[in-house]
C-alpha cells in the first residue's frame, strides 16, 4: 500500500485489472458521480465471497478491470436527480447495474437471469472501494436492528432466499440437512428453519468454529464424520449444499430421502464428479438459485424485520482494504465466518 497523498476526485479500491488467475491488487480510479436515477454509496464494509475467490481464481468469469466485491452496504452521500430521497439512508443495494428490461427474463422479474446483465464485482465497479455507483431502484433500506457491518449480508441472504422461497424448499414439519457451515450455509439453515424445517448443519473438523456459531443460533450441528448417525432412517425431506465441495455434493445427495428435495447453494467453481444416478434411482426434486431478484430481496426483508434471520453473529471479522491478502487467504482456508473489509479503516482514504 502506498502513502502517495490521494488526490481529490480519485478513490482506493481492490481492483481485478486483467484476466488471469491473480492480477489483484489496491489501486486508484476516479470517483464516480451519480447521473440521473443514480446514487453513490460511502461504503461500510463490503464482505469477502466464495465468488470473490472465484474470481481472484479466475474461476469466474468477470470483465477486468473492475473493482472486485458486490455483498455492499453503505450510506448514501450523493444522489442523481431522482434519487435525493435516498440521500443520508443507510443501504443495501441488489447487485445489477445494468438489465436490459425488455428481454423475456428481465420481463418475468428475474433480472438475475438476463443475458445484457452487468453487475457489480464482476463487470462494473463493486464495493472493495471507498465508494460505488448504483442505480437508486437497487437500493433497499438496512433494517434498524442490523449492525452497520453486518448490512453487507443482504446479499448473501438474498441469493438464500432465491434458492430457497419462491416456491419454499421446507414445511413445517420437515428434517433438513444444510452440508457447509459457513456463512451461506448458516443462511440457508436459518432460512429452511424459517420455514418450519427441523434443520441440521454439517461441516468437516476444520469447520468447528464454524459449527459452534450455527450451534450458538440454536441450530443443531454435526461434524461430517457423523453425519449417518444423525441422519433419519429414510434421510432427509430436504437437503441443501452450501460448502460447494464435492465430497460434501455427494453426501449430500445420499442423505436426502427417496422422493425429497436437493438444493445447490454452493458453488465448486469447476466441473466435478458426483453420482447423478441418484436423482433417478431416488427420484429426487433439484433446485438452485442464481444470484437475486427484487422477489428474493423482499423475503430477506421481512425475514429480517420478523427476526427470524439474524446477520451480526456471521460477521466475524473487519479489516482495512490494506489487510485484503490476509482475509482472503483466510476465507480461502474457512478461517472465520464472514469476512468483511471497511474501507474506512485504510488511514489512507
Ligand atoms: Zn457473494
Ligand atoms: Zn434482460
């Protein structure tokens, strides 16, 4: 990190600056001014994502250069005409910059599928910054009982929620396995156990620390090793992965019950070989969600609002944009829960 005094109009941010497994690094791009409909964010924190490791990887595709980062909150400090009303609110913003709103995807409210999307991180400037730039219809309003950090969950939850409601995965009633404990996967219990279902979480030994979060939320958890000895006699009504881990895949598919539900949460970032036969043979129901629409952004809204998610304990650590090798490297290995960077910690700006 360099001590070169910042000159007015320029801001920090992570940049990803080519494709390419790496070309990371902190560098300076102007800062943006909002046109019309637009609004520019102060960034709180921005939080560190399996996609963001993807992308570092190469593992994702992205359109460099590009500041990295799309799990944002922040307040609002300059707003485009349109948009003052946002002005002073503290926010989350959904994570498209760019839909194109004609196309039959866009025009069924699923935005997130739309071939001209642009988002956040992976094409456009995203939240590893002081600031960003987002459309005003993405914004939504961070509830008052969420911490100022922990905001950046919205949209992690967000993709939850798109995976899980809508139609809902769980009723009352049902047994639900979630395989991964980090911050997805304890999202995703919360969420299944919104629904009624009696929900388990696994991880590996590594993951203790992990467990013992989901354990403090009142979630019952399990380490991998003993998954069979907790799972019911016909497996579960529900299944949902959220490590992205192939071995964690496949013993999730072989806990769920014959005729029961699969959910892909997590990403592998690369092809791997699970037994596919099993959707067949236990003739299984297999679902996913890609990234939010407006629709998921409201469950999470009033899954928040009713308490019956709550963000501030997944947020295990914030740091300064200068430390970001440290905490991606620690994401990388499963160190924490959620890891988030605040820009305003940088001394300087
Ligand atoms: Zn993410
Ligand atoms: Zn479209």
């Amino acid at each position: 990190m360099s001590d070169t005094p910042v000159s007015v109009g320029q801001m920090r941010g992570l940049i990803k600056q080519a494709r390419g497994a790496e070309n990371v690094g902190l560098g300076m791009i102007p800062k943006p001014r909002p046109g019309p409909g637009e609004v520019l964010i102060e960034v709180y924190a921005t939080g560190i994502c399996g996609t963001d490791l993807h992308i570092q990887a190469d593992e994702y595709p992205s359109q460099p250069p590009m500041v990295m980062g799309h799990e944002i909150t922040g307040r609002v400090v300059e707003a485009g005409v349109g948009a003052e009303e946002h002005l002073g609110k503290r926010v989350a913003p959904e994570t498209y910059f760019y839909t194109c709103d004609s196309c039959a995807a866009c025009r069924a409210g699923r935005r997130n599928l739309c071939l001209a999307r642009q988002s956040i991180g992976t094409h456009v400037n995203g939240g590893f910054a002081t600031h960003v730039l987002v459309p005003a219809r993405n914004l939504h309003e961070v509830h008052e009982s969420v911490g100022e950090h922990a905001g950046a969950l919205y949209e992690p939850l967000s993709c939850v929620t798109q995976a899980l409601c809508d139609p809902a995965v769980a009723s009352p009633g049902d047994t639900a396995l979630v395989v991964g404990p980090g911050a997805m996967g304890n999202l995703t219990a919360q969420v299944l156990r919104a629904q009624g279902a009696r929900v388990t979480v696994s991880g590996t030994p590594a993951d203790r620390q992990r467990l013992d979060i989901a354990a403090s939320l009142g979630l019952e958890v399990v380490e991998s090793g003993e998954l069979e000895r907790v799972t019911p006699e016909d497996g579960f009504d529900v299944v949902a992965d959220a490590s992205g881990n192939e071995r964690g895949i496949d013993a999730g598919l072989r806990a769920v019950r014959r005729g029961g539900h699969y959910v892909q949460v997590g990403l592998t970032g690369r092809p791997i070989a699970v037994d596919i036969d099993l959707i067949c043979l236990h003739e299984l129901v297999v679902t996913s969600g890609f990234a939010s629409t407006p629709r998921s952004w409201r469950r999470l809204e009033r899954l928040i609002a009713e308490g019956q998610v709550v963000l501030d304990p997944l947020v295990s650590d914030v740091s300064p944009l200068s430390e970001w090798q440290t905490s991606f490297a620690r994401t990388r290995r499963a160190d924490g829960l959620k890891l988030l960077l605040d820009p305003r910690m940088d001394t300087v700006a």
